[in-house]
C-alpha cells in the first residue's frame, strides 16, 4: 500500500495542476459559441461604463472621511496599480482571447485549483461590486425625485438594513431587473444602449468639473493629508473597486471583433479615460468642499453643485447623469458575471446550466437570471461600505494573477503571438504584484475574514464537484 501512496499523491497533484491547452483555451467554442458583435468603440465604451460610477459618484462620501483631501493621492495609487494591470491584461488578452478574464488565463498558466479560485474571486468581484453599485442608486434616484416632484421614496425601502432605517432596498432590486431584462436581449443591444449611457455620464461629470471649479478653494486642501499616508491608503484600498473595468473588458473577448487588436487598445484606452475624469473630479470635489462635510453624504456631487449654484437645475442635471451613469454599471458588470459563469461551466468547473445559451439571442439566458436573483438581493440587503471592500478583495486578487500569469506564459511560451507585449518586463508585472499586495494590506480585517470563507466554500465545491467533472477530467 505505502508504494502507492506517492503515485496516488502524484496524480492528485498533476490533477490541481493541470493547465488548459492554450489552443484550446484560444478557440473553444465545443460547448457553444458566443455571437461576435462588439466593436472597438462599444468595447472602450463597455470598459467606461463598467468603471465610472458608483466609484465617484457615491464612494467619495465613504473614501474623502478616511483620507481627507489626498483622496486625489488614493485615486492616482489605485490608477497606477490599475495601469500596470492593465498592460499585463493587455498581453494577455491578445495571446488567449478567450471568455472568462483573469479565470481562462490562470487555467492557461497556473493550473485548473488556482484558476477555479480565482473564478471564484471573479465571481465575488462582479457580483459584489454590481451589488455595491445598485445600493448607489438609489441614493440618486432619491436625489433626483427630490428635485423634479418634492417627494422622495421611504427610507426603509431605499436603503439596505442598518442604513438610515433601511430595511429593502427596492430601488437596487428594480435596477437589476432591467439590466438582466435587457441583457437577455442579446449582447449588440445592450452593447449600444451602454455606449449612449456612457457618453452622458461623462458629459455630466464634465459639467461637474466646469462648475465645481468656481467654487474651488486652496483653503479645502488643507491639512492634505489629515490622517496621513494610512488614511490614503485604506482609501485607495477601499476605492479599488472602482477600476474593474479593466476585467470586464477582458471577459468580452469571445464577443469582439478581432480581439487580439481590439482588447489591447480597448483596456488602455478606458484605463486612460477613466483614471482623468477620476482624478478631475476628486480634485474639484475636495477642493469645492471641506472634507469634513463628505461624511455620510449621500448623492455627495449633486449636493455640492446645489451648494454652489444655489440653484436646483445643475442637482437635477448631475442626479439625472448619476442615474443613467450606475445604470450602465450595473448592466456591465452584471454582463462581466454572466461570461465568468459561462466559461467555468462550459470547462466542466460549474453545473452546465450556466454555459447554456439562447439560439435565438445567443447569450446565456438563465446564466443571467440566476446572476439576477443574487445580486438584486445582495443589493437590497447588504450595506455599500461592506460590499466595495469585499469587491476590491477580489478585484486585487485577481489582478494579481493576471501580472503572475504573465510572467509565467513569457517563460513557459515565449513563441506564442503577441499582439501586445508588456514593456519593462519583467518590472512591469513585479510591481503591479507588489501595488495589488500593498492596497490588499489596506483593507478591513473583516474583510480578510469574509473573503477567507468564500475561498474555503469555493475548495469545498472544488473538490466535491468540479475536479471530476472538469473537461480536462472528463476528456480522454
């Protein structure tokens, strides 16, 4: 029997370990195959749209507190750990176009137990951070209706429990339901509708920085740094959530028009976008403002705008934009979800149900109402602070990876085609490891605590279920 032993042990190690051919993971279409209809414009504008939002339309009232006016350092931190992402994204989204993001790459470079956790870390990142985003918007929506017909909604039912009486917050729920509704359409569709919402949102926010800059005062920056460099970073930390776009355009891959041009200039495009009108209106923001007044601010940019004009229509306006803005967040990263599932199941890692696809709409269609149910109940139910830091978790995590998996492919793949290479390698990837660890130390331990029991569900559900009926398993 002992002379088994370290051949069983053996095997079970080769089984944890198994890569996915990276032929395969390129082109594998065997269990169903996505429509390509995602343009170069629609992509950018998907990677937009899945970033700005709640980040700075509602998290600077919970980030601004923590750091005082160097949340504009917090922001910068996030974006350069964002930017040294997105390059090792940018590689390897052109060598392995394949659905599923950070998941399909690790299953391609560091064995089928590590890229089922961090699915799962995917899993957590999306369907937390669309959570996070639905509880945002109602806050605006409440704005908004505050304006236009002097009423505003319960707040029992606008909130999650524990949040200003919150009990239900029906709002998220409703936001939800259409995204999923309009998802279940077909992807060009939703793809169009995100690039319109897009372009207003960021017109909104531009109005913002105009106006906002009237009132902008040198007096507000000061102290800079109230709580010093621990209070930017477990701000940065907090607000990392916010560049998850840079994922969501990745799991768009089996959707795109010649993906392995299109993700490439499509994540550094966004990335370039985004982290602008980040850094332009936390600047105006805090220097329209005292800090001290960010505190348990809801619709936080709508109000200063009211503050400063003394007149409702720039609130209106502003509220109106946040509205259509979260929309198109939540839509994507609900979108970013539904393909995560979907590549993991069609591997054998997760039921089949899920790689499941409508002939007539060719996009996973009960993926997505699945997806649906739990997120709109996350968002009704959990408060916005405890969602972002659990998203940013995830989001880290799984950036972590991709600069890994990098390095790993350059060595163990140097032949393979490469629309993008990674410049300065291997720095590039060593420090976007080394600024995920940094914002990672930054967040709660509680954090640490609910993410350590999501990971410990996942290696449970693994070796139950997915080692065996994994294709690798399954296929001779």
């Amino acid at each position: 029997m002992s002379a088994k032993l370290p051949s069983t042990g053996g095997a079970f190690w080769r089984r944890l370990l198994r890569t996915k051919p990276l032929e395969e993971a390129s082109a594998d279409t065997s269990r169903g195959e996505l429509g390509r209809t995602i343009t170069l414009f629609q992509l950018v504008m998907l990677g937009v749209g899945s970033t700005i939002g709640t980040g700075i339309f509602v998290i600077l009232g919970d980030a601004v507190p923590k750091a005082g006016p160097g949340v504009v350092l917090s922001f910068i931190i996030s974006g350069v750990t964002a930017g040294l992402t997105a390059v090792c994204y940018a590689e390897l989204a052109s060598a392995v176009p394949n659905s599923g993001s950070s998941y399909s790459y690790a299953y391609a470079t560091l064995g089928e137990f590590v890229a089922y956790l961090v699915g799962w870390c995917l899993l957590l990142e999306y369907g937390v951070s669309c959570s996070t985003i639905a509880v945002g918007w109602g806050q605006y929506l409440n704005e908004l209706s505050r304006d236009l017909f002097g009423a505003t909604m319960p707040n029992a039912f606008s909130n999650p429990p524990g949040v200003n009486g919150g009990v239900f917050n029906v709002p998220a729920v409703l936001l939800v339901t259409l995204c999923c509704a309009l998802l279940i359409r077909g992807t060009a569709e939703s793809a169009r509708a995100n690039a319109v919402m897009v372009l207003v949102k960021i017109a909104v926010l531009v109005m913002f920085v105009v106006i906002g800059a009237t009132a902008f005062s040198s007096s507000h920056l000061q102290p800079f740094m109230p709580m010093g460099l621990g209070g930017v970073g477990a701000a940065a930390s907090s607000i990392f959530f916010s560049y998850i776009g840079i994922d969501a355009i990745s799991t768009a891959s089996e959707e795109v028009r010649n993906p392995r041009r299109t993700l490439p200039l499509a994540i550094v495009i966004s990335l370039a976008i985004v982290t602008t009108v980040y850094v332009l209106v936390a600047v105006v923001a805090v220097g329209a403002q005292p800090y001290t007044q960010f505190s348990g601010n809801e619709a936080g940019l709508a109000q200063i705008l009211r503050r400063i004009t003394g007149s409702s229509w720039p609130a209106i306006v502003l509220s109106a934009g946040a509205v259509v803005s979260i929309f198109s967040v939540t839509l994507v990263t609900l979108y970013g979800q539904t393909r995560i599932l979907f590549a993991m199941a069609r591997d054998g890692m997760l039921p089949a149900f899920f790689a499941r696809i409508s002939p007539r709409s060719r996009t996973p269609v009960q993926n997505t109402a699945v997806v649906g149910v739990f997120v709109a109940l996350a968002a009704a139910l959990i408060p916005l602070d405890v969602l972002a830091d659990l998203t940013s978790m995830g989001t880290l995590v799984a950036f972590s990876v991709v600069s890994i998996g990098v390095i790993i492919l350059r060595r163990t793949r140097p032949e393979l085609p490469r629309a993008f290479k990674v410049p300065l390698f291997p720095y590039f990837p060593i420090a976007s490891v080394a600024c995920c660890v940094y914002l990672i130390a930054g967040l709660p331990l509680a954090t640490f605590e609910m993410f350590g029991v999501w990971l410990a569900i996942a290696s449970v559900l693994y070796f139950g279920f997915s080692m065996r009926s994994s294709t690798l398993e399954t296929t001779p």
